[in-house]
C-alpha cells in the first residue's frame, strides 16, 4: 500500500529532525545528496512491527526504521 501525501510529508519531516545528516550529507554509502529517496512499507514475515524503507534513488541503499515510530502511531 503506497503511502498518502500527508504520510510521505510525515515521514520527511521525521527524518529531517531524526536523521538529519541523511538530507544535509546525503547517502551513507554515496554521499549522493540530490538523488533523493524513495520510501515503501516492508512486511517482513513472523515481524510483528511494520517497517519503513528508505532507499537512495542514485545507488538502492537502503535503510529501515520502525513505521509506527516514524508516523506516531501507537497501537
């Protein structure tokens, strides 16, 4: 399920303040910064917590982090 426009400005905004070195230095791995990324949900099987992707559009790098901390959900 793709995410809505107010959930990717969620999630922008959440990496902004939470990993800023990601949108000031770009990629861990390219240091590529006006590539971009793109964001999907990613099920993993027998995982309980829905996680978030992050990849670098310039080289597939890609990181996770816990959906419902990045969107404030709380269950």
């Amino acid at each position: 399920m793709a995410y809505t426009d107010d959930q990717r400005q969620r999630i922008a905004a959440w990496i902004e303040q939470k990993v800023p070195r990601l949108t000031a230095e770009g990629c861990p791995l390219c240091t590529h910064a006006s590539a971009g990324y793109g964001v999907e949900r990613v099920v993993v099987p027998n995982l309980d917590v829905p996680l978030l992707a992050v990849a670098c559009r310039n080289c597939g790098y890609v990181m996770l982090f816990n959906e419902q901390a990045v969107l404030g959900v709380t269950t």
